[in-house]
C-alpha cells in the first residue's frame, strides 16, 4: 500500500513526465498470490482471448495475443480485494494532488503465452474515452532481461523499457503514453487498470 511520501512523488512525475515505474508495489507474498489467483482461473478456461478469430494468441497480423479476465468488484477473490483496495487508496491520494476527477477503477488479468505481444497503441482513445491514468501490475517472480517481454514506453523519439517483474506497478497518462508489449519467451503474467473519470454522454 503506497505511503504519503510515495503518493507525492507519484504525483510530481505524473504532472512532470506522465509516467513512473514504482518496483516494488507488492510485496513478493502479494504478487504470488495474484499470479496463483490468475493461473487458477485461467486453468478454469475463466481468461477470453483479447483479440478475436485468427487473432488470438498471435502478434502478427492481430494487435494484441493475450488473454483477460476482469476484476468484478462485487466478486473479488481475497487477492483481488487487497489489490482493489490498494487501487482505490491510489485513486483517492492522487485525487487530493492532482485534477484528475479520477472516479473509479477497473482491473483484469492478463496472460500473455510466449510469443504474445500488444502492438503500439495509447489506451485512452484506442478502448475507451473516460480512461485517465492506466495502471499495469506484474506478477512473474525471477523476470530475467532475456526473458523478453517489456513493455516499452514510446517518449517521443526516446524509448523507455520496463521488466515485467513481480511486484512492479506502472502508471502513465492514458491518453498522452504510447506504449506495447514486446513478446516473451515464457508466460507473462499482469494486471492492466485504469482509473476513470466520468463518462460523458451515453455510457
Ligand atoms: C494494455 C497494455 C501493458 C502490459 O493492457 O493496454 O498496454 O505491460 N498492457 O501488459
Ligand atoms: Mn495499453
């Protein structure tokens, strides 16, 4: 759970650069627990692929080759619970620092098999206008540099590589960060969220 120290600097680099990567979010008995929650459904056949037909499963040709399963927040596993809650404490710190009229949060699992990727996109326009700040949580322990799978932050004309390891959180400005998932040589383990404003309009 973020401390007030963290919720000021999480916000300074918001506001500075629209991302920040914080390591070690959850603690290591955190992050297994979560994984062993995602694998569990997943055996259950409980995960969908995110891409649809011939897709699924595959980078080339499709967007995206992972599979997902939402957070319900009336039906969280302890696990889920504990993550949501960490969430919202987010969502209400960062409320009381920065403008952002972030109202509320939604999360899923995602398992990338090996070979999986996630084609550059921004997350905001591409799925869903009311997103803000998009959150992604890992949970394989031991991610080894060769193991592949970053998710790679496009900066402008810079790039900006992050390990999926266990424990570490990313945020970044859903609508400004244009980002994707590199494959992986091993199974990779996640939880992409978003913290929403309100909806205009239909929705
Ligand atoms: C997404 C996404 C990044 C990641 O789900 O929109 O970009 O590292 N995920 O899993
Ligand atoms: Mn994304």
């Amino acid at each position: 759970m973020p401390q007030t120290a963290d919720l000021n600097a999480i916000a300074d680099a918001l506001t500075a650069q629209g991302w920040i990567v914080l390591p070690a979010f959850l603690s290591a008995a955190e992050a297994a627990a979560l994984a062993a929650d995602c694998r569990a459904l997943d055996a259950a056949a409980a995960l969908t692929p995110a891409a649809t037909g011939r897709e699924s499963g595959r980078r080339e040709g499709g967007l995206r080759g992972d599979r997902t399963r939402w957070f319900e927040p009336d039906a969280l596993s302890p696990p889920q619970a504990a993550y949501w809650q960490a969430m919202d404490a987010l969502r209400r710190g960062l409320n009381e620092r920065l403008l952002l009229g972030l109202e509320s949060v939604e999360a899923h699992y995602a398992v990338y098999p090996p070979g999986a990727g996630y084609a550059r996109h921004r997350d905001r326009f591409r799925d869903d206008d009311a997103r803000v700040l998009s959150s992604v949580c890992y949970l394989n322990p031991d991610w080894q540099a060769n193991d592949g799978g970053a998710l790679r932050l496009h900066l402008g004309n810079r790039l900006h590589d992050i390990a999926p390891q266990a424990g570490t959180l990313v945020l970044f400005l859903s609508a400004d960060i244009e980002h994707e998932v590199l494959p992986a040589t091993r199974e990779r383990l996640s939880i992409a969220g978003w913290f929403r404003r309100r909806e205009l309009g239909s929705r």
